[in-house]
C-alpha cells in the first residue's frame, strides 16, 4: 500500500458517522487506547485517545490540521512522505477524542529478520553494531544507508522546528524505517505542541536539562533528535558509549555538532535541527560558541578472563584398603617358647663345663 491519496472528507467528523470500528492494529499505548482502520477509507486510521482532549490541546491539534495548507511545496511533500500528520478531529459530543491519521506506507513493512512476520521496521533496529547484525546472520547497514534514515528524521525535526513545533518523545519506537531505501516515516504527529508541551520521553532518553516535571520545548528536542541520530549513526545505545564512538564517524564535522548538541552546558546553544540537517547535506557547519559539559569517561573493557577448556576429569588413585590386622598374640607365643628353648641351651652348656 502506498501513501494514500488526499483526505476525502471534512476536518472534524463525528465519531458515530464513522460506524463501528474494526479491531485495533496496536495496542493502546501512549495517549491512545488504539488505532483502528476506517472502513470505506483504505489507507486512513483513526486514532482514539484515552480521554477527550482540552481546549489547548484541541485547539493545537486544529492547527496541525490546517498547516499543510499554508506550507511551501517543498514542505507539503516532506509532510506526506514522511509523517502521518492528522488531516481530521473525531468529535464524540463536540468533544476531540480522537484523529485521523494515514498509514504508514507499506514499503516500511518488512519481514526482518527474514522469516519473521510481517511488519513496521522501527529505527531501533539500526541502533545497533555491524556485528550484532552479522550474529544475525543479516547484511549491516552501510555508513551511506545510515545517513539516509538519519537524513530524513532530521528534515522532519527542521520542519517541526520551522513551525515552533514541539515532538518530545524522540524516540526508536516513534519511527519507522524502510530496508528498501532507507527513508524514515515519522508517527503521532498530531501530539505536538506549540513552542513548548509535556516532556515525553522513554527510558535512556532523559534530556540532562530538561527533568520530567519541566515542560520540553525546541531545544528539548534538539537534544533527543541529536541523541538518535547519534545512536543510529554509530551503533550504540548507552549515551556515555556513543559520545565515545562519536570519534569514529567517517565525518569529523558531523560528530562536532553532534557532540555539541549533546553536551552543550546552555539548552540554547544546542544546534538547530535546521543546522543539523545542512551538516548531512555537507554543507558547512556555521558553529556558534558552544559551551560542552565534559566528555565523560569511556567506561573501562572488563577484561574477560581467558576461556580453558574442560580437561577430562582425572580420578585420582584409589586409596590403599588395609588388609587385616596382624594376629600379635600367636607372634607373642612364639618369641616366649623361643626364649626358653636358648635357656635350657644354656642350662646343659653349664652343666657339662662344670662336670670337667
């Protein structure tokens, strides 16, 4: 199924002009309580949420909606492409409790590893070393495919950004990739927020200035879209491990702004998406003074200890069974009879001296 053509109907439709709903195709996560296929509209979901949004995030979400309409082309196609931005509101009892969203076009579908099912590539599987995929028994992705999906995620994050638009939960899971050209399809577009939101985010993808009772805004997600591509890029997933890596990338400009957007000490100086994605398309990196945390450490290689193999287990020599214990008393007997018989020897040699 390729991306489907433009939404037919109106902005905002009522729930119950839908009909029923078929069953969801993912599990209620997030602030959904599940995606459902619209009947009579190949390609087009409904997303449903846990419980109607407020007037903020209802209002936002009328505004993702009629963007697009006001973008330059260059950004119109970039939406269709790579994002499933919402195209209508579902109201239950002029309450938004839900979105229409289209589905991810089916060349990000694959069956990987093969004879697997079926199903969306996440991003997570690029985040990781060539060697875990040669375990696997599957071709690495090559440095050249890497950048491709990294490309696309970041011209989705600068086209965010050009519109003061806040994702916050950057993530692997919030992506998919595709193993036939390496383009990235962002999803949940329509939980954006305007110039600043609730700071999402999963585990490991902590912004170190940005705790969770803090709002996120655009520099938020500079840091989370620089910690993707990074993890991406070098194949490692423990933050301390790629700034290290860092050092190895083909492109020591890349990992300059790469490591200035992770470690800047100010949120503001972190680099701009916009200026992140001139850097993958080799442009030059017009850096601004950025003042870095200090590289961490590289965590020390427990050396493993060296593998002996197992020696045929040697049995050790029965002890010796004592035999029985020797009959003293019959040993006794003879040494006494012995003893008399050179007495009376004696005896008759005194004898006999003493009758010449």
């Amino acid at each position: 199924m390729n991306a489907p053509a433009a939404w037919p109907l109106a902005a905002a439709i009522d729930l119950a002009d839908l009909g029923p709903l078929p069953a969801s195709i993912s599990p209620g996560a997030g602030q959904s309580t599940g995606i459902h296929p619209l009947p009579g509209h190949d390609g087009w979901l409904a997303k449903l949420y846990h419980k109607p949004a407020d007037m903020d995030a209802a209002g936002c979400l009328d505004w993702l909606i009629g963007l697009p309409a006001s973008m330059p082309p260059a950004d119109r196609d970039r939406v269709a492409a790579s994002t499933s931005w919402p195209v209508a509101a579902l109201l239950d009892g002029g309450k938004t409790v839900g979105c229409v969203l289209p589905r991810a076009p089916a060349r990000f579908r694959a069956a990987f590893p093969p004879g697997s099912a079926e199903r969306y590539l996440e991003v997570d599987w690029l985040a990781r070393p060539d060697a875990s995929f040669a375990r696997r028994g599957l071709t690495p992705p090559t440095w050249k495919e890497r950048l491709r999906v990294s490309h696309d995620l970041v011209s989705v994050a600068a086209l965010l950004g050009r519109y003061g638009l806040v994702y916050s939960d950057w993530s692997y899971s919030n992506a998919f990739y595709s193993p036939a050209d390496h383009s990235a399809y962002v999803i949940d577009v329509d939980g954006c927020g305007r110039h600043r939101m609730t700071n999402i985010f999963q585990p490991n993808w902590e912004d170190p200035h940005a705790p969770r009772s803090s709002p996120a805004d655009t520099t938020t997600d500079r840091y989370r879209v620089a910690l993707l591509v990074a993890r991406l890029l070098t194949g490692e997933r423990a933050a301390v491990h790629v700034l290290h890596a860092l050092d190895d990338l083909p492109d020591p400009v890349l990992a300059e702004i790469l490591r200035d957007s992770l470690l800047a000490t100010v949120p503001a100086q972190r680099p701009a998406a916009a200026t992140l994605l001139a850097v993958l398309d080799s442009r030059p990196y017009l850096r601004m003074p950025v003042d870095r945390m200090p590289l961490p450490p590289r965590p020390a290689v427990t050396a493993q200890p060296p593998r002996v193999p197992s020696a045929t287990p040697v049995t050790p020599p029965a002890a010796p069974v004592p035999g029985p214990a020797p009959d003293l008393s019959s040993y006794s007997g003879r040494r006494a009879a012995a003893t008399v018989l050179v007495l009376l020897i004696l005896l008759v040699l005194a004898i006999i001296l003493a009758s010449n």
